[in-house]
C-alpha cells in the first residue's frame, strides 16, 4: 500500500493537541441532551397507553421447567451507575444466585394528569414498553445488551439487563485518554465495526435505533462493544422506513427521519471519537439542527484519506447519495478504513480478536468503570431524586393499566447469558 494511506498515531496525537481538541475540563455526556420533537404534521396521541398485541409472557416457562421469574424484592441495590433523560439505573445483586445485574427504571404516570402535560409523559413510558418488546426479542447478538425480565410496581417500571462492566465507550473517551477526548483511528475502526454489527442486525429485524452515541455504548469485560438503551428505538417493520418524529441527540440527529438515520449517526460517532467533539455543534437544539441542514461538512487535516472518503459517504445530508450500508454491506466491510479488521472474527468474538481497551475490573461489583457522578450517590439519596418527575396518582391502579408489561426471558437463556 502506499504511504499516502498510513496513518501517523504520534503526529495525530500533536495535531490534536495542537488544535486544543481537549477541553480544560471532562466533557460533560450529551445523555443530558438528549431531545424528542413532535413534528406538526404528527396527530397527537390517544389518551391511554396500549401494551402492543404480540406482547406476550409465554416465554416465562418452557419444557415444563420451573421458570426464573423474579421479583423486585429478590434484588438488592448495590450503587448507581447512571441516569439518564428518561430514567436512571442501578446496580443489583440477585439475593439468591449473587449475579450482577444493571436495573433500569421509570416512574409511572397516571394518564388524565399526564394528558395535561401535552403527552410528554405518556411518550416516555411509551418508550419504556417499547423498550421492554424490542430487548425482549432480540436475544442473541454479542453487541446487544440483554433483557432478562421487565417488572413493575405500583410506581415504576423495571428492566433487569445485562451488567456491563466494563463502562460507558464515552468515559474511556475522556477518562485517563492520552490523545485527550479522541481515539487513535484503528481502535476508532474497531469500535465502529462493532457499532454497524449491531446496527445492521437491528435493521434487519426493522428497528431503527436512533441514539447511536458514545454513552449509549459499554465495553464488556473483555473490551467488545455492547449497545445499550433502547428507549428511543423503533420498530418500524417491513417496508416503511419512515419515522414519525424527529428523536435523539442534537449532535447525532440526521437531516431526515428515514431508516438511514443510523448510518448517519455512525459517521457522527467516528468523527467523534477521532476529534473529540461531534460534527456539529452549537450552544442550542435549534442551532445544531440548524448547522446539520445547511452548513458544509468540514473534516479536520489530521484525518486520514481513509477516514475522509468514509465520513464524506456516511455524512452526505441527501438520504438519497448517502451510503446505503444495509443494501451495500460487502462494500461496506471491504472500505480501506477497516482494512485491518476480520469482519467474520470480529462478527463471532473469538479469541483472535483482542479489543483495544480491556476494562480494568478488579471487581465487578465496585463499578469502577462508571462515572463518580453516579458510582459515589448513596442508592438511598438516589431513590429521592427523579430523572423524569412524573406526576403520579396513588390512587389509581396501574398492575390494571400496564397488565402485559411484565416478563421473564427462558430459562436456557438466562442460564446461558446472566
């Protein structure tokens, strides 16, 4: 290969450093600004939420085993690990095996009370349901966290998911980062890999998950990338890629509300993580929506050829002449920017993949992967302080409202992954 594609790590490193590309003080997670806009032309929403048809607790038993089903009492909080616009999770030990797991919340509305607050309520614990389908039917993909059940209260919603320990893609971004907020171009192209395995495996089952961000992505105890909340996910099915609202992140939001909105956030997530800040940035929603519509993608001198010609494909505001990386996925894989990398090794994990950042784990249980911020609040401070303040009526009666919502994955599944 010729020189004109190598990639020099050192003199990134001082180009980088030269442009001021960390900041003075750590990045703050854009999981605080995270937006959901209700277009005009969408009709406003029915005055009850629905759980949707093809739910179902079936699989809470199989071959006549004794099921796994769990309560909340069978869990004890351990500390906190984050939260989030719509939530905020926990750390739990199950009393009786000890496994580990991340247990994610939502406190539950009354509908009259919510309707009053224009639906902004109601679509939060939409969100949740949908949540709970979509994790509920994807069960096997290594770069796609796990649901092991759904539960509820009288207050709040619960999902039992996967504990990831390794930590949030965007702490190891900002944390202890000897190129400051960015990442050297070879672990940027194994990550994003990692990141389009699961995009494209979503995307063939018809959901769209419109919140690709670093945050939303853990490493796993061996340093693989695994893809978290699913709350503004869609199931869009068989032939209509529309999404009807304009949802996610500023700095990762698409142009449009089509299916390829993911492989645009993609591209905004690779030039993250090689310059320390999102493509398009602004001190407001409106100014970054703006600048995603109308300004000219600008790529940084330091980039390579590689990563240029890959970002200018994935970053073409016209759905149309964008990169079509669901119907072109060889091409995809076979671009000069992943060169280095076994697409079938990496699609298995097998041992001849050996990730760019193994975790240091000296025990799952102390978090030490996750933020401070969150890590050093008393589980019992915590429980006080809502991320969402949703009003609620004691007297009403959701176990009625919500019947469905609970869930327990099969017991070979759980036995397998948990």
């Amino acid at each position: 290969m010729g020189d004109i594609f190598t990639f020099d790590d050192e003199s990134f490193a001082k180009q980088a450093s030269d442009l001021n590309i960390r900041d003075s003080t750590r990045r703050r997670s854009s999981v605080y600004r995270r937006i959901s806009i209700r277009p005009s032309s969408v009709a406003s929403h029915n005055s009850e939420l629905v759980i949707p048809s093809n739910f179902s607790d079936v699989r809470e038993e199989e071959s006549g085993k004794a099921s796994y089903k769990k309560a909340l009492q069978d869990f004890v909080p351990i500390r906190v690990l984050g939260q989030g616009a719509y939530g905020k999770v926990h750390l739990v030990q199950d009393k009786s095996t000890k496994k580990l797991y991340a247990q994610k919340q939502l406190r539950k509305p009354v509908i009259p009370i919510v309707e009053e607050f224009n639906g902004i309520h109601s679509n939060h614990v939409k969100r949740t349901i949908y949540e709970r389908q979509i994790l509920s039917n994807i069960n096997h993909h290594p770069n796609i966290v796990k649901l092991f059940h759904a539960l509820q209260d009288k207050d709040k919603f619960y999902l039992i998911l996967e504990y990831i320990p390794g930590g949030e893609l965007f702490h190891h971004l900002t944390s202890n980062n000897s190129l400051g907020s960015a990442f050297k171009e070879d672990h940027v192209a194994f990550y994003s890999a990692q990141m389009a395995l699961a995009l494209r495996h979503l995307h063939k089952l018809g959901i769209v998950y419109r919140d690709l961000k670093p945050e939303n992505c853990l490493l796993d105890s061996r340093g693989n990338l695994v893809l978290t909340d699913f709350g503004l996910s869609k199931d869009i099915g068989d032939g209509d890629e529309n999404c009807k609202s304009v949802i996610g992140t500023p700095e990762y939001m698409a142009p449009e509300v089509l299916k390829s909105v993911d492989w645009w956030s993609l591209g905004c997530v690779i030039y993250d993580m090689m310059s320390g800040k999102a493509p398009f940035t602004g001190n407001s929603h409106k100014i970054i929506q703006d600048k995603i519509l109308t300004k000219k993608l600008i790529l940084p001198f330091y980039f390579s050829l590689d990563a240029k010609d890959l970002l200018n494909k994935l970053l073409n505001k016209s759905p149309e002449k964008r990169f079509k990386v669901d119907d072109q996925w060889p091409k995809f894989t076979q671009h000069r920017f992943f060169r280095k990398l076994n697409w079938n090794s990496l699609e298995l994990q097998d041992d001849s993949v050996v990730p760019p950042i193994i975790p240091v784990i000296t025990d799952p249980i102390l978090a030490e992967n996750f933020s401070p911020e969150f890590t050093n609040q008393k589980v019992s401070d915590y429980n006080t302080d809502q991320a969402l303040n949703i009003p609620v009526d004691r007297s009403a009666s959701p176990y009625d409202f919500f019947e469905g919502f609970s869930y327990t994955a099969p017991n070979s599944f759980i036995d397998k992954y948990s």
